[in-house]
C-alpha cells in the first residue's frame, strides 16, 4: 500500500424505496396466486410471476432482501431464483445470497472486461471508513440477530482521528455526524425509537473480506500515529457494496 491515500467508494443503488407490498393479504394463498399469475395491462411483456418481479426490483434498487423482514420477497427469490438471476445478469448485475443469514442482495459484476456500473457510487472520507469498520466489528461480535450501536460509542471509537487531525470536539462532532448522516441515508445505520441510537445494517457482514479489512485497518492506525489524518479520503478503493435507502 502507497504512502498516498486512495478514496474508498460505497457502491449504491439511488432509486427510490420499494415497500415489496403485494396488495394481498398473506394469509389468502388463492388471491396471492392469482395476483402473481395476472398481466398488468397490453404494454406488459415480463415473464416472471409478479411476486418475482417484485423481488428483482427490491434488488436493484436496493439495499437487501431479508428474509425476516419481506418474506413475501424472500419466497419469491428462493422460488425463482434462476430467473432472477438471469435477469440480473442481463443488467450485469451479480446475485449474492447468504442463506443462512437470510440475506440476499446485487452488485456490479466484477469482470475483467469493461461493462457499464448499475450500481453508483459514494466516496467515503477516512471516518467514514473507520465508522464502518467499527460497525463491521460490532456485528461480527454481536451475540444475537440484531446489534445495536448509540453516538455516543461512536464518538469514543473516533475519538483518536480528532486527535490525530487536530481539531477540537466540535469540529470532530460535526464531521462524525456528517458521516453518521451517509451511513443512514444509505441504511447502514437504521434509526430506532430511541434517539441517537441506531441498528447496524447486517449487510455490512458481507462487505469486507478478512484480507481487507486488514488492510485498510492497518493503514488507518498508521495515518493515526503520524497525525496525517486531516480531511483525506480513505486509504484503500475498497468496494463497499452494495446498500441502498431501506426498504420496510
């Protein structure tokens, strides 16, 4: 890794949420079946059932769908998988399933040939980049489903870049919370019923492998002991892919 910092992006999807509604009820087989086999007017010429198609739209735009919270969705993905699949495909898309975690999301197709980027991107400051690994680390230690994390614990851990940055708490605050303000809006962070305290995304379990998260952790400790940390944009382009506005 060089001396000079490259910028680290977040890849997004920017459309607008998709609720995953059905407008039936869940509990009406017959109608849910009826509903998914029905056209949708002359000018419509999909293939795929509707609950389907739903599900390819809530993955292209994203961030995810989670089995725990669009089950409707997740029904349709493990049903019409090979369908979905092709029809990310054709957008050079990529489909990544984690089923155990019940997880399911896209990605621009890594290739080495050059191909057009569905999904956009966000550059990520170095605290930005230090936020997420230390969200990164809390799930990964989490005991339970779901891992919850308040500002206040995340003004500790970047405590040291203000140091390193010389600047005063207040400067530090306004750019943490510049950065608190990026991972919400790209549903890293979820908000609660409690104020300034948030649910970390699962997503960010699959984001990283262990070779990079070594890599970029390394290089942040080295810019913090030299005091070179100031405004530079992240130290490794490290695709951190692929989250979107949250889809309820």
């Amino acid at each position: 890794m060089t001396d000079t910092p490259r910028r680290a992006f977040l890849q997004v999807a920017r459309p607008a949420p998709f609720d995953g509604d059905t407008g039936v009820s869940p509990g009406d087989p017959a109608a849910i079946e009826a509903a998914a086999d029905a056209a949708f007017g002359p000018r419509d010429h999909g293939t795929m059932r509707a609950d389907a198609r739903r599900a390819l739209v809530q993955l292209v735009r994203g961030p995810y769908v989670m089995r725990q919270r669009h089950p409707n969705l997740w029904s349709a993905l493990e049903s019409d998988e090979a369908a979905i699949r092709r029809s990310l495909g054709d957008l050079f898309l990529d489909l990544i399933i984690d089923r155990e975690a019940g997880l399911a999301f896209s990605r621009n197709l890594e290739t080495d040939q050059e191909v057009p980027k569905m999904l956009r991107s966000t550059p990520l400051t170095l605290i930005d980049t230090a936020l997420i690994l230390f969200l990164r680390d809390l799930l990964l230690r989490g005991t339970t489903g779901r891992v919850f994390v308040g500002r206040d614990e995340i003004d500790d851990q970047l405590a040291p870049y203000g140091q390193a940055a010389r600047v005063d708490q207040v400067a530090l605050g306004k750019r943490i919370g510049a950065s608190v303000e990026k991972m919400k809006k790209n549903s890293i962070l979820q908000t609660t019923g409690e104020e300034e305290r948030y649910e970390i995304s699962p997503i960010l379990r699959l984001i990283f492998d262990a070779s990079q998260v070594s890599a970029v952790t390394a290089e942040l400790v080295r810019l913090v002991q030299s005091g070179s940390v100031g405004d530079a944009a992240a130290p490794e382009e490290t695709d951190l892919s692929d989250d979107a506005e949250e889809a309820e």
